[in-house]
C-alpha cells in the first residue's frame, strides 16, 4: 500500500517534528500541516520556561526514560546545526529538609540508571561553588540540563517541512474527522482573525523577542500572504492534497474502525452532563447556590438578549460547543478585561481533502479531536495555567542556569522553578492552578464552554479532592506576589522583591483519567489511518524530535501490513 497523502493536525513542536520525520521517511508523499492558529507554536509550545529536561525523574527502563534521552540525543546537533539559540547551563535540584533529601537519593539512582551523564549530589559548600547564591541542606547537580528557544526551533521545524515541499495551512481549523477502510476524510473551515475594538493588554509571553502575532504566536515567513481582520486568506481548503473523492460506495467504511463516521455534532456524541447538572447534584440545597445560580441566570440574560437554563451553555462530556471544532468560540472573552470579544464570521465547513494517513498532535484540544474522529474521550485534557514572574539584568545574575525544588510526589502540579533563560532574563514560577479556559491567557480571560466541560468532567472532583490540602498550600503564593517571591527566597535568599515583575502566562494540557488520576506518560492512539497523540510528557518539547520517530513509527505500521 503506497501512501500519497498525509495530514498532521496541530502546528506546534510535536505536530511539526511529526510532519518532519514522515516527510524524510516518505519523500515522495505530500504532507500537509493544518493549524487553526495564525503562527506555529501558538500556544503550549510557545508559553514553556525554555528549559531542556536532562531525564532526571523518569522511571528507569521506561519508554519515557528511552524518549527523554533520545530527544536530547536528537536534538543537540539538530539545533548547532540550525543556530537555534541553545545554553548548557546545568541544573541544581535543591532540598530544603530531610524529606527533600531522602527524595533526592532516589532521583540519583534513577538519574544514574537512566544514564544521565555528570549527575551526582552535593553539599552545601559545592553547591554554592555552583550557584553562589543558592540555600538549601543537599542537592542534585545535572550539569548538562540546557534552556532553548523554542519558538525558533518550532520555526526551524516549520520550514524544513516547506523545504521538502510540504504545506503547513495556518488559520484552518478542522471540525470533522471521517475515518473510512482505506483513508481518512477530513473536514475544515477557514479562521477569521479577531475583529478586535481596541489594543489587547494581556500578559502573554514575548518568547526569543521575535514579532509575534496577537495570539502570542510567532509569525511565520512565507506561510501567508499579509491580511487584514476580516480579510480574505490565500490558502483554499478545498484544495488539499488529493482533493474530496466523490461517489464512495458505502462499502468504503472500514467496520473494524467505525460504523458511521462521527463528528462532535453526529448523534454518536456520548452522554451529555451538563455543568448545571454537576452542581446541583452537589450544591443544590445550598442557598449560596441558589443565589449564584439566580445572578448567573441574570447576566446570562443580559449576554444572549434571552433567558437560559445555568446549566445549559455548558458543554461536558461528550459534548461540544454549539458549533463544534477543535477551536475556539465565535464569542471570547477580550484578553485582560474579562469581556466578550467577537469573531468575523466563520467560513462554512468545507472539504480539506482525502488522506492515506492522518496524525492528530493538537494538545490543548486532543480529547476533542478525539470526540469529532469518535475515539474514546478519555483521557480527558484539563487545562491549568502556569504563571510565572521574571527578574531582569542585572538583578537576574543571582541565579546563572536552573535552580528547582525537589518534585512532591503529593503535590504532582506544585513546582519551583528558577530558570536563566537565552535573554539573561530570569524565569520564576510558575504557579499552577485549573484554568478558566484551554487559551485563556489574559489575566481576567473566561472560556465558559472550557470551564463548563472542566467542571462537568467527574475525573476532575476526584482529582481535586485527592490534592485539596496541597492546594490549599499553594494557594496564597497565587494570590500573593509577596507570598510567592517567599518562596523562592528560601531558595536564593539575594532575591529582591523589588525587582520580581510579572511575567509570562502559559496554559497547559494535563489528561486526567475518570479515576482522578494525572496521566504524565505518551499516550498514543491508532485505528486504521489516523493516529492520534492523546498526551505528550512535561518533557515533550524538548523530546520532539524523538517523540515524532516514535509517533510516525506507530502511524506507518499500516504502510507496512
């Protein structure tokens, strides 16, 4: 069986590195990239600390473990010979008491077992010849852990695809996913850009200082044409490699794979629970939530011009937002004001074309993408917001490379971080927390749709009862600047509170199975012609190039039956 034709789905580092490694594999093949944002790397790829995962944590003679020090393998010589800015700057793991530092030996032994070279502890007098103005009781020196700029190597990925004549169709979002015997049939509709009534003040990051779309994305060169908001664009959907095929007879689906293709408006979508449904079950005698109910239901009439069950603007599981797709809403809030910001008119769904194989790598989104190609929705991607502060020259000289906390097994989100980034600036955080939408990065955004479906998830409840103390104890460093440069003081005491600004805001995926439980590991799924990549590790970024051999491995099994 030859394969023609790919689609990759999703523009970031993974989806990339994917599209990469398929078109060095199969030359002759067309591969084309979608993405529903304006630029690569738009969102989880382009809002991380920048930081290089030397392999520390991952259980030794795991997949994860073989992938963490593959990607670094990979990805050394890939960037020296791309000239993508890259610093070794080693890494210190810091304990601050006993139970740090039992914690510490065990991270050594899987270090070692993983063969993380140079890797060794030490104590208060060599770790202060490492980093001068570090504290702690013991640490755990990686001296190979490196910061990078991602963003220009999501560029670097991006135009190597092109180079070989591939296409990567930016501002296409796709909303139907048909899986068939012998292809996969895709659906998409073009993405107006906001129309927007004046500047946006949020808080996203700049990246490498590189010009960035309004998204936060970078831009990319020569992917489009330039365009103004409501604008035209150049691409044609229509016009995707191998084009709709008309006339397919019905015995064209593949049983084994589905019996009706589905989509997250066919009538396959799943049970519905609807956020309302998930509160009262829990609060409905409570008069507080009668109240909040009452006010809600009121602004709720003053938004849509109408009256409106609580409950019923809230997609959750197994269902979508009243028009479907992996994107985003026609209505968003405006970032940094917390209001409603409107969207051009969306073009109709059209055909994006045929496709011998099809590999979805769309993260913030995976489990929706799932939904509309009528995969198993779980496990399903809660989004958390990951804020951080930065110092600046020459304040930022306190630290010289990455200085870190010992990971809690108890608190699996909460993490402290002091990274020199490529600029000189220093990178402090980040404070995690469930976000109030899957790209809400302005500090006051809400995506209703988003938080409704985190909050109609049963996973979620039980994932937050099992770390309600722990955070309970991380809560005050959210809302407390003073709180948070605390914390970091107990790391690097030197640390002037005057000095640490607000900084970058992130939003990442996290799959959380229906028993509350953190899925961290590479989660791949295959059926027929489409893969899907349903969770990618903390260390995915870094590990792309390795991840992509992985993914196209499992993709191309079917070339080879």
């Amino acid at each position: 069986m030859s394969i023609a034709r790919v689609a990759v789905v999703g523009a970031g580092l993974v989806g990339l590195a994917v599209a990469r490694e398929i078109s060095e594999r199969l030359p002759d093949a067309q591969v084309t990239v979608f993405d529903k944002e304006d630029g690569v790397a738009a969102h989880q790829s382009g809002h991380t600390s920048g930081i290089v995962d030397a392999g520390l944590e991952e259980e030794p003679n795991s997949l994860s473990a073989a992938l963490t020090r593959r990607g670094v393998e990979r990805l050394v010589p890939y960037i020296s010979e791309r000239g993508i800015p890259y610093r070794e700057c080693g890494q210190l793991v810091v304990a601050q008491d006993t139970d740090d530092a039992d914690r510490l030996e065990e991270m050594l032994a899987r270090a070692e077992a993983n063969g993380v070279p140079g890797v060794r502890l030490l104590d208060r007098t060599r770790m202060r010849e490492i980093e001068p103005h570090c504290r702690g009781v013991l640490a755990l020196y990686s001296p190979h852990t490196a910061v990078i700029d991602f963003p220009a190597l999501a560029e670097a990925l991006a135009s190597d695809v092109r180079a070989v004549g591939g296409e990567i169709r930016l501002g296409t979002e796709i909303t139907g996913i048909d899986v068939m015997a012998d292809e996969v049939r895709l659906r998409a509709r073009l993405v107006q850009p906001a129309s927007d009534a004046g500047p946006e003040t949020d808080d996203r990051p700049t990246g490498s200082g590189r010009g960035r779309g309004a998204d936060g994305a970078s831009e990319t060169d020569g992917s489009r044409g330039g365009h103004e908001p409501g604008g035209s664009r150049s691409e044609d959907v229509s016009a995707a490699p191998g084009g709709p095929r008309r006339g397919d007879a019905a015995d064209d689906l593949d049983e084994q794979v589905q019996e009706v293709p589905r989509t997250y408006r066919g009538r396959d979508a799943g049970p519905v629970i609807g956020l309302g449904d998930e509160l009262r079950s829990r609060f409905g005698d409570k008069s507080w939530f009668k109240q909040v109910e009452e006010t809600l239901d009121k602004w709720g009439e003053k938004m849509s011009g109408g009256g409106g069950d609580f409950g019923s603007e809230f997609p959750g599981p197994g269902r979508e937002r009243p028009d479907g797709g992996h994107g985003t809403d026609d209505v968003r809030p405006e970032p940094g004001t917390g209001h409603q910001r409107t969207r051009q008119p969306r073009t109709p769904d059209e055909d994006a074309g045929s496709f011998d194989l099809v590999v979805l790598a769309a993260g913030l989104h995976a489990d929706r993408l799932a939904a509309t190609a009528g995969l198993d929705p779980e496990p399903r991607i809660i989004p958390f917001t990951s804020d951080f502060f930065v110092m600046a020259e020459p304040d930022a000289e306190v630290v010289g490379g990455v200085i870190s906390s010992v990971p809690d097994p108890s608190a699996p989100l909460t993490r402290t971080v002091l990274a020199r980034g490529i600029t000189g600036s220093l990178l402090l955080g980040p404070n995690t927390y469930p976000s109030l939408g899957r790209e809400a990065y302005g500090r006051r955004d809400v995506d209703f749709g988003d938080l409704g479906s985190t909050l109609g998830f049963g996973g979620f409840w039980k994932f937050a009862s099992q770390n309600a103390k722990t955070a309970m104890r991380g809560a005050k460093a959210v809302v407390s600047t003073s709180a948070f440069v605390e914390g970091v003081q107990r790391y690097v005491p030197d640390i002037r509170a005057g000095a640490v600004k607000p900084g970058p805001r992130g939003v990442h995926s996290q799959a959380i199975d229906a028993t509350g439980e953190l899925r961290d590991e590479l989660i791949v799924t295959t059926r027929g012609r489409l893969t899907e990549v349903r969770n990618v590790p903390r260390w995915g970024a870094a590990s792309a190039l390795a991840l992509a051999e992985h993914i196209a491995d499992r993709a191309l099994r079917v070339h080879h039956r």
